[in-house]
C-alpha cells in the first residue's frame, strides 16, 4: 500500500475511531465529562500509531 494511501486511511479512521472512543467513555461514566478535554496525563502515541499499534 503506498504511503499516502495508508495516510489517508488513518486519517479517515482517526475521526471515526475517536467518536467511538469518546462514546463508549461517555456511556461508562453516565455523563458528559467532568475535566476538560486534554487535563490528563499526556498521550504517548499519536491517534494514527494508536490504529496501527493498539495497546
């Protein structure tokens, strides 16, 4: 797969994923969140790395 392919691919994943992420949170909480966004402990792989390399 050439390079801009994969970009575009994990471009396109990276919103759809982290709706989901943001969803399934949201219905574990019960609530809207209650920090802001980004008030946690900072993230180590990028969304793009985190599709290709789950932890």
């Amino acid at each position: 797969m050439p390079r801009q392919q994969l970009d575009e691919l994990a471009a396109e994943m990276t919103e759809f994923q982290a709706a989901q992420r943001e969803q399934t949170r949201r219905a574990r909480r019960g609530a809207e969140r209650r920090r802001a966004a980004g008030a946690g402990p900072p993230i180590k792989l990028a969304d793009a790395d985190r599709e290709l390399f789950p932890t």
